[in-house]
C-alpha cells in the first residue's frame, strides 16, 4: 500500500500527463477509441509489470541479490497465469513508477498501491487485493490503551512526517521522533514509550519474521486502506481481466495461502 511502509505514499500527489501507452508499444485506448489494454498484453504473451525491487516483503530480493519475490510479486504472477500469460518484471524506483507506466514501459504496477482520489482521476485500478488498518503496538502486558482514544497522555514514538503521527497528536499522545518503524518498535520494546502506530501489515511482517514476541495489537483503525493493481487510465479491458482472475484466486484460496506465507493472515479481503 505504498504508504511509508508504507505510509508516505499515501501523501503523495500524482501530477502525471498520461499517454495511454501500453508495455507493448500500443496504445491503452487506441485512435479509434477502442481499448487494447487486454489485447495488447494477450499479443504480446507478457504481462509486464513495474515494481521497486526494495519494498520487503511485498517487493524484494532474497538476501539483497538474490530471486525477485514478495507478497506483490506472487500474487501478481497467479494473476498473469489466470491471464494466460507469462510475467516479466521492470524493477524501478518508487519516484519514477508512475511516469514509467505512462511512458508505457509496462502495463501494471504492483508495488502495494494504495487507492487514494488522486490516483483514480489519473489511472485506471484493479479491485484491492490488500487490505490493512492502523493499529496502536503496545507491550502484552498493557491494559492502560484500549483505544486511541486512551493515547491521550501517553508516550508515544513515531515518524514525524507520517500521518501515524498526525494521528496519535489528534489523539492527545506524546509523541517522540523516529526515523521509522524500526527505532519506534524498538522503544515500546524497551519501554521507553507506552505505544507506537502503524500500519498493520507492518506488525504483521515483523510478527511474521520472528519479532513482536512481547508486543499486541491494542486497537486499529475502523477505516482500512486499500491497495490494487494500477494500470493506465482507460485500460478497462486489463483492469477487468485482472479483477476476474483476482476473484479466482480469492476463491481458490491462493490469495490466503499467499498472505499467510508473508503476514501470518489474510490480508486479501
């Protein structure tokens, strides 16, 4: 959900021009005005997919330089075998990820895309296939926070430029600066603060890498983001075909096994 992981890009603006381009060299939506997302991608037998590479667990290499693998890169790959076709990988920077798909270097991103207003005006989107909440990390032996509500006063340790902070300063807390997840979980760890926010599938992650084994979920967030496929605006035709085939998967249980190999849970629905 591209956010910082994975909030910050839930505050990016995009501003891009879009050309329509698929990966193929075709236009998304041609002169006639028809729509060769699908077809394009069907011609071609590749479904081309941009990613950063860098973005554990859902984007990344094994040891550093190892396989491409991930959350994102597994579901992906069932997607392009539902679509009959086979997947190859354009591995780019987050900055450039967008421009690189209006340049039409490939005909989808998958890179945990958070569904935001602004994106929706520009591209065209799959159904989510990743769900997540905010949720407040405390020690397992807190009782004190229940809610966010209860925050108030306490001390917590967050990214000052993420909307986790926004949030836990709404929510009256005491907030110590962090660089990131790692420093924040680290000082609940120690206790050297009360409770840290974030995104849940970042708990999850570091649940299911072996950490948080003194820590628990105290309360999330009622609003849950979203996170989808994004191809160029007007490619209906793909964006369908992904959404049919995400729905096999969802029914065959492929999009569960796939969450619980990198989260421990079902993050698909």
């Amino acid at each position: 959900m591209k956010l910082t992981l994975p909030t910050a890009a839930l505050l990016t603006a995009v501003a891009l021009t879009l050309t329509g381009c698929a990966a193929s060299g075709s236009d998304a939506t041609a002169e006639s005005g028809a729509d060769t997302s699908l077809s394009a991608v069907q011609d071609a037998g590749v479904l081309t997919v941009g990613t950063e590479g860098t973005y554990r667990p859902f984007s990344f290499h094994e040891d550093g330089s190892g396989q491409l693998t991930g959350y994102d890169v597994e579901v992906v790959t069932a997607v392009a075998d539902e679509l009959g076709v086979s997947v190859a990988f354009e591995e780019t920077q987050w900055d450039a990820i967008f421009a690189g798909l209006t340049a039409g270097r490939f005909d989808v991103i998958a890179n945990q895309v958070s569904i935001t207003p602004e994106r929706t005006e520009a591209y065209t989107f799959s159904t989510p296939y990743t769900y997540s909440t905010g949720v407040i990390v405390v020690p397992t032996d807190n009782t004190s926070i229940t809610s966010f509500e209860s925050l108030s006063g306490k001390k917590t340790a967050q990214s000052l430029t993420s909307n986790w902070n926004t949030l836990a300063t709404e929510s009256g807390a005491i907030v110590e600066g962090v660089e990131g997840w790692a420093q924040s979980v680290a000082l609940v760890e120690q206790g050297r603060v009360d409770a840290t926010i974030n995104d849940k599938l970042t708990f999850l992650d570091y649940k299911k890498q072996g950490g948080a084994a003194g820590l628990k979920i105290a309360a999330e967030t009622s609003d849950r983001s979203e996170s989808a496929f994004a191809v160029a605006k007007g490619g209906t035709a793909l964006a369908s075909a992904i959404d049919t085939a995400l729905a096999t998967l969802q029914e065959n249980g492929t999009l569960a096994t796939i969450s619980d190999k990198y989260f421990g849970a079902d993050v698909s629905q």
